[in-house]
C-alpha cells in the first residue's frame, strides 16, 4: 500500500512544478509584454515632449510679435513700408 502513496506523492510533486513552471512561464510573458508597452509609452513621451517644447517655442514668437505690432516703431515701419507715408521732416529720393 505503500506504492500508491509514493506515486501519488510523485505525481502530486511533479504537478505542482508543472504548475510553477507554467506560472513562470506565463509571468515572464506578461513582464515582456509590460517592458515593450513601456517602451512604446516612453517612446510616445519623447515625441510629445518634443512637441510641446515646439508649440511653446511657437506661442512666444506669437506672443512676441503681437508685443511688437504694439509699438510705434511697427506702426511707423508699416506706413513707410505698405503705406508709403513719410514724416514731415524727412527728405523722399525716388529713382527715374
């Protein structure tokens, strides 16, 4: 009577390392799988980042062109350019 017990001892000592080695197994898949989607994600921040240090750079140019159309030098600069206005005090030499 002792046989049985010895098998069943043995087949209950292989199963549970069958059931560990499966649990590894399945563990160590999960893990990769979470390492790539970190990758992924963190690839994902970069561009981001990167993007958004873009939109800033753009946003105080934006905002340093309106302080600039604010000034009077713009405005002078614009109706000399577009306008072609002068001031009372300055000489016009125009080519022939």
């Amino acid at each position: 009577m002792e046989r049985p017990r010895k098998r069943r001892a043995v087949n209950g000592r292989i199963s549970f390392v069958i059931v560990v080695l499966f649990l590894i197994v399945v563990m160590s898949i999960a893990m990769i799988l979470l390492v790539r989607k970190d990758l992924n994600l963190k690839q994902v921040e970069a561009k981001k980042r990167a993007e958004l240090e873009q939109q800033e750079q753009i946003a105080q140019e934006l905002d340093d062109k309106e302080r600039y159309t604010k000034t009077s030098e713009y405005v002078e600069n614009t109706a000399k350019n577009k306008l072609g206005l002068v001031k009372e005090d300055e000489i016009i030499y125009r080519e022939k």
